[in-house]
C-alpha cells in the first residue's frame, strides 16, 4: 500500500497539468493577480520595508525581484521578501491553510524568474501547490490553529515546497527530500497576530520552500517518512489518523479544493472580523445607521477561528486587523466602508470610534476561550437605540463577499488591483493587462520588470 508520502510526491511530479480544472484555472488566475497587488500595495508596509533594509545590508545575489522595488535578491531572499509584502497588510487571500497566496506566489516567483518560466508553468505549480497544502491540512487536522500554530507557516511551507519542486523538475526521490528538509521548518504563532512578526509567517515560508526544494535539487537529503514517521508531521503537530490523512491525499487530482475554498478578501483585516463588517455593511446599504443614538453594539456568533482577535482595545492600527471590536466600531464609524486606510494608528484614538468601542459587547464566546464545540456559520451585529429599537444583521461567513459562493466579479477585483497598485505609486493599467491572466504571461522575468518603480 502507498504510503501519504507516496501518493503526495506522486501527484506533483506526474499530475498532467492539462488536466487541471477550467474553474481552478479560472480561481488561481484571480488569486495570482490579486495577490501580486497586495503584495505591490504591502511593499511600502513597515514588516517589507525592514525586510528591504535586512536584504540591501545582507543581500546574496540578483536573480530575482523584489517586488515594488528596485531591489534584487537571490530566490530565497526574494521569496522572503515578497511572502512578507504580501501578507503584510492581511488583504491577501484566504482559505484551505490560511492564506495560501502569500507563501506560493512569492515561492513561485521567485524560482520561475530564476528560471525564466513561463505563466502557465507557474500556474500549474501554484495549483499543484494549492492542493498539497489543502490536502494536508484536512489530512493532520490542525486547519482551525487552535494549538496556537499559524497554519499558514505551518502548512504553507509544505504546499509552497510542492509548487517550487514542480517547477524545478524534480524526481519523486527528490521531492521527498525536499518535503523533508521543510518538515524541519514549520513555524508561525497565532501570539504573533498583530505584529510584524505575523507577516513574516508567510515570507519564511515561501523562503524555506524555496531553500528546501532547491537543496534537494543539489542532493541534499532529509527523512523521507517526513509525514508518516514515529516523529513526523502526523504525530507531531496532527490528530495522529493515519487514514484520515492517506484518504485526503489520495483525492489530489479529482478533488479540487481551491474552487470551492478560496476567498478574496474584501477588506484588509483578519477574516474572522469580514462577516461582522459586512452585516454593519448591510445596514448601512438598507437605511442610514443613527450612530448618536446607538446605546449598545453586540456581536454574537463569532467563527470558531476567533481565538485569533486577540486585541479588545487595540493601541495600534495593525492590532485592529486583529479585533472584532475595533472591526465593529470602525466598520460603523466608516459607514461599512472599510479600507487599507481605516487602519492608521491614529484610527485608534479618534473621538467618535471611541464612543461606539465603549458600547461594543462580544454576546457570544468562541470555541478558544469557552471550550466549547461552537461552528457558527452567522455572525450577527445587533445594534440597540436609545429609543428602544433594535437593528440587527447576519452574515454567514462562508457566503460572504469574495467566498466562492459569493465571489467578487471582475470589476471588483480589478478596482482593488488598481487600488493597490496605486498604494504602490505604480499606474495599474500596463500591470493588470499583463498580470490578469497569468497563464498567459511568456516570460515572468519580463512580467516582472514592469512591477519595479519607473527610474525618474
């Protein structure tokens, strides 16, 4: 019988690209543009811009871009880099092991550059990767982080190893190795959620895929029972289900997870605060919101990955995209509208926020801090008047805006591609046409000139 390890280097090494789904194809290509102009916009962030300053002190080689800026690095350095821009303002993608796009992209830009790949390579790679991370994080079991472990760190590394060893050519024996080497680096703590530091869970992810794979490529060797073994993966950080995880595994490429699970993000904060923001969203859409005369706000409901909003009263603005509170009272203070701009640390402090934080009351606990098996789907707003009445809105979480039961339309994630290309100091226009369809790109290298500031 195959082992998990088998089936996994199996799929990527042999799976026939062609047969990736139209609909799969159809997501990761929305997915890539959009995680290229968050990664644009999180180039000027303070976590890339001190990965910047580390590369031009410590760099190690030009082979590949870093985007947003005139800098060159090494695919490692690179990938270190862009996964931080890219998750730096918590605006990247969403789903399956947290937020995948942020560690494949940066992975697979920077070894498809070195290379001089093609689009439609890096695509299959990031689809083969995609899968990997989404089969594994079904199969050990540890998709809601409630040991405190940031899935995606911890399952990135695995996913984005799979994508950058199938566009080096690897053979199954090296995959193994380099599934190995990565076994050895998953990190990233949910206590590191409104930090710097949460950002960097997604850079060195991509980093250690890229240094993992490209090591295996040169012979170098690690356990290959890197899932399966007395002291890998499955026992270490899983449920310790030998089935469950074979099972999982043995549906890559016939069960498509990306198509059904990936969500765009619709605002730049943790997804566990969007179904709140979009209920306030809906008020506002329906009747103007009377926020002097608002005497309570309950938030009721929360998803059972809340553990992760661990600032009440945030001090700074990127402690808010960790804050159901803040999410709440800023959400109704900006009219539903919330944008990168929302989070400015002087957001924190403004009078009329202020007021509305203080009436904000968390009805209904989740499974982190109660222990209990809550999996609400709804989260519900509840506002209540001064004079007795009572607005209330629902949201369910996996039908909201960006999901894929609900997913953005073309126009949308264009807007939010100029947007934060804009926050970049690019001009979109020349990116978008050249990035929306990334299958089609016939050089990364060259697509890739165009993301570094004009000379002037």
């Amino acid at each position: 019988m195959a082992t998990a390890e088998d089936t996994l280097v199996r799929f990527v090494v042999g799976f026939d690209a062609s047969q990736i789904p139209a609909d799969v194809r159809a997501v990761a290509r929305e997915a890539c543009l959009d995680c290229l102009g968050v990664m644009l916009a999180g180039s000027r962030q303070a976590p890339a811009v001190k990965v910047h300053e580390q590369l031009r002190r410590h760099g190690s080689g030009h082979a590949a871009s870093v985007v947003g800026t005139a800098l060159r690095a090494s695919p490692m350095d690179a990938a270190l880099a862009n996964g931080t821009a890219a998750h730096a303002l918590d605006y990247d993608d969403m789903g399956a092991f947290g937020h995948p796009s942020a560690v494949l992209l940066p992975a697979v830009l920077a070894v498809g550059e070195s290379l001089d790949a093609s689009g439609e390579q890096l695509l299959a790679a990031y689809a083969v990767g995609f899968e990997v991370g989404a089969a594994l994080n079904k199969g050990l079991g540890i998709s809601r982080g409630e040991s405190g472990l940031h899935t995606t760190g911890m399952i990135g590394v695995f996913a984005a190893t799979a994508a950058v060893s199938r566009l080096l050519g690897l053979t199954e024996e090296q995959v193994k190795h380099a599934m190995g080497v990565a076994a050895s680096t998953p990190a990233g703590l949910v206590q590191n959620f409104g930090t710097h530091t949460k950002s960097l869970h997604a850079g060195m992810a991509a980093r250690n895929a890229v240094m993992a794979a490209t090591l295996a490529a040169d012979g170098f060797t690690s356990n290959p029972a890197f899932l399966e073994g007395a002291g890998a993966m499955l026992a270490v950080y899983g449920k310790a289900d030998t089935a469950r995880l074979r099972a999982n595994l043995e549906g890559l490429g016939t069960v498509w997870q990306m198509s059904v699970a990936l969500t765009l993000k619709r605002f730049p904060c943790c997804g566990s605060t969007h179904a709140a923001i979009n209920a306030v969203r809906a008020m506002f859409e329906a009747a103007p919101v009377p926020l002097d005369d608002i005497e309570q706000i309950e938030v009721g409901e929360l998803p059972p990955a809340s553990h992760v909003l661990l600032y009440p009263d945030p001090a700074t603005g990127l402690q808010g995209k960790f804050s159901i509170e803040f999410a709440t009272a800023r959400a109704l203070c900006d009219h539903g509208d919330i944008t990168v701009e929302s989070f400015a640390d002087d957001a924190v402090s403004e009078p009329a926020y202020r007021d509305l934080l203080s009436k904000v009351r968390v009805a209904v606990g989740s499974k982190w801090n109660h222990g209990t098996e809550a999996t609400f789907e709804d989260t519900t707003v509840t506002l209540r008047l001064k004079d007795g009445s009572v607005l209330s809105e629902s949201v369910n979480r996996y039908a909201m805006p960006g999901t894929r039961k609900a997913p953005l339309d073309t126009a949308a994630i264009r807007e939010k591609f100029e947007a934060n290309c804009r926050r970049a100091g690019l001009e979109s226009d020349a990116l978008y046409e050249r990035w929306s369809d990334i299958g089609a790109i016939g050089s990364v290298r060259d697509a890739l000139a165009a993301t570094a500031p004009v000379a002037v």
